[in-house]
C-alpha cells in the first residue's frame, strides 16, 4: 500500500467519526419525541381565589378521567388575573374570575369574546369563636360591633379582587338599609383612603392604589381568602368574605340581609345604586355575584382549556361547587361567541360581542423533531464535503 494513502485514510477516519458524533449529539439534543409531545398536554387556569376549593376538586376528577392532562392552576384575586393577560400577556387556557363582567369589561375584543355564568355567591362577615364580641353579634348589630375599639376587620383589595370591591358596597349599602347614614364614614372614610361622593341619586366610592388603611382598625389584602388564616389565628376578628370560603373552611359567619348581601336579582335596582370606581379608571357597578369563565384567545393549549370548560359547567362541575356550599347556575348561561362544544351545555344569551380587533398573529407551535432533522442534515453535507475533500 502507497504509504501516503494509508496516512492521509488514517487522518480521515476520526475526522470523518467525530463529523458523526457531532450529527449524533445535535439529533439528541434537537429531537422530541412525538410520542412524549402528545402526553405534555397541559391546562393553565388563572382563577379567584375564591374559586381554589371546588376547582382543586375540579381539577382531581378531570385529571383522573384524563390521564393525558396536567391542570396547572394560579389562584389570584380576579382583576388580577385578567392583567395578568391583558397587560403582562401572559397566557393562559382556562380564566375564571368571581365577576362574570370583567370578561367583556377588560378583555374584548382583544382577549377574548365569549364567556359563561356559571356560579354564584353572597357576602356574609366570617369571625371565629375568639373573635372579639363573637358572642355578640347578630345580623343586626353587626356594623355596630365593627364600631368598637379593639375590634380588627378586613376586606382585600379593590383594585385587585371583586370581594374587594363588594365589600364596600356592602357597608355602603348597609346605610340604606339600616337607616344610619354614618356606617360608611365610620367603617371607611374614617380608616382609610377610600372616598365616596353622591352622585345621580346613588354613591360613587373612589379607591386609590394606596388605600392607607389605619391597621389598628382595618387589614387590606391583595384577595379575600388571605384574609382566612388571620381570622383563623386569631390575628383579624372579621373579615368580609364570599359565603362559599367561609363554608369551606369552617368559619362562623353573619348571613347579612339579603338587600346588602349582593345575592338576589330581586334587589338587584336596589345593588345598582353603589359603583365603586377602581384605580384604573373602571366603575364597577353593583349587581348580583356571578362568577364567569372563558378560554382567552392567547391561549397556548385551547383545545385542552375548552375540555376543562366543559368538566366544570357539566354536572360534575356543578355537583362539586354545590358540595362545596356555592350555588351553580344552572343550566349555565352563555354570551358571546361560545364555542360549538359547549352550547348544549348553556342557555345562551342573545349579546352581539363587540367586533374583534386586527391581533398581532401568533407563531404557530414547532412540530417536533422537525428542527432536528433540518439541523442534522446541515451537519451530515458539511461532513460529506468536507470527507470529499480530505480524500482528494
């Protein structure tokens, strides 16, 4: 043998070996599985906060009856979990908010343009039995032992969570109701930043960002069932809260008037007089509670999150927010552009949504494997030109 060739064969040969295991490690590190592709099948639910019982319970059966899904679930106050779409854009496949109207209120046309009533509730005053006065209180005087010194309440945020804003409007309602036109100034104007003014033969309760509430008398938090655990510890002796939380951890509770409670569409011309306007900019008016759910249209697995739908406005859904002291609607109620797969399930509600606007187009997802097999086939030419020209 010409011992020139048998050199030159020798350098070629781990040239040519480490052109192939570099193609090898690229087609590993680039290559998914289709197989594993279609088990990461995942739901994203941003939720109230006041929905993390029945939708954990949600979330358990779903996932039982469908192996192939993984529930991922942020609990948040609702306003929240709106912005967190609209203004940090981030995605998500499921919301489900504890006011119906911040759907159509915050998110169309751009995010999303059908939603479903699916749930209701009532405000009450939850306490334990070290609260201050726990013996005491009745669904008459209950404004009154609020009133007292030593006596710590709260309510969460305004401009964070619907609670929020429902309880003021409870206390504001409570003036009309009771006849004492000092409950609101007592409870509110006095302890905090919050302002109110009358207007059109109703009220309008301004709330800033900093609410500066007097701590010794008032505890705000960014959603109501943070509120819990200190009234559970003994660190807050009542806090307004949705009748749903305090059934569903144990809490005693004042059943307010059904005039004040926000429950009942009878009262709803009497609810319609308090609006309370949130920092943004946005007047929330007063009406029955009405919980809300949509797929927005940033949704990264849509499909998956109409699926999720479906479960929790069925009947098992409802059965489990029944069980867990919360009133579903039924059958549920649809507006907007509800999708085909649901409409058996709703009653629908004749509501033109408003016409969606020109949306910046989202990339469609990468089929996997196909950036291997481009990126493997650049590396398997280099190799063979650059073998083809050693051997020369």
């Amino acid at each position: 043998m010409n011992r020139h060739f048998y050199i030159s064969v020798m350098v070629k040969r781990p040239v040519f070996g480490t052109l192939i295991v570099i193609a090898c490690v690229s087609l590993t590190a680039f290559y998914v599985p289709f197989g594993e592709a279609e088990q990461a099948k995942t739901v994203k639910v941003f939720h109230a906060g006041s929905l993390a019982v029945p939708l954990a319970d949600a979330e358990r059966e779903f996932e039982a009856a469908n192996p192939g899904i993984d529930v991922r679930r942020e609990s948040m106050g609702s306003v929240k979990a709106v912005r967190q779409i609209t203004d940090i854009g981030k995605p998500a496949d499921v919301l489900a908010v504890a006011d119906y109207s911040l759907i159509p209120g915050m998110m169309y046309p751009g995010y999303a343009d059908w939603y479903v009533r699916f749930a209701t509730n009532d405000m009450v005053l939850a306490y334990s039995e070290s609260s201050k006065y726990a013996a005491e209180i009745t669904p008459e005087n209950w404004y009154n032992i609020l009133r007292r010194d030593g006596v710590v309440f709260g309510f969460s945020n305004p401009n964070l969570d619907p609670c929020g804003y429902r309880s003021l409007m409870v206390m504001q309602l409570a003036e009309l109701h009771y006849g004492d036109d000092h409950i609101f100034d007592d409870l509110v104007l006095n302890t905090t930043a919050i302002t109110a003014r009358e207007e059109g033969g109703g009220y309008i309760i301004t709330v800033p960002e900093d609410q500066k509430p007097d701590t010794g008398k008032v505890n705000i938090r960014p959603k109501s069932v943070e509120l819990v655990a200190l009234v559970e510890q003994g660190g807050l002796d009542y806090a307004f809260e949705y009748r749903s939380v305090a059934v569903q951890h144990d809490l005693a509770f004042i059943d307010l008037p059904e005039q004040i409670d926000l429950s009942r569409i009878e009262y709803a011309d009497v609810y319609r007089e308090v609006k309370v306007q949130t920092v943004d900019g946005k007047l929330q008016t007063g009406k029955p509670i009405v919980y809300g759910i949509t797929v927005p249209k940033n949704a990264e697995n849509p499909d998956t999150g109409l699926e999720f739908v479906k479960f929790v406005i069925g009947d098992a859904g409802l059965q489990i927010f029944a069980g867990r002291g919360q009133p579903p609607v039924v059958p549920p109620e649809g507006s907007g552009n509800v999708p085909a797969e649901l409409k058996s399930l709703v009653i629908m509600e004749h509501v033109e949504p408003t016409p969606a606007q020109r949306q910046t187009p989202v990339p469609a997802p990468k089929v996997p494997g196909f950036g291997a097999v481009s990126a493997v086939a650049v590396i398997i030419a280099v190799a063979y030109l650059t073998l083809k020209g050693l051997i020369r």
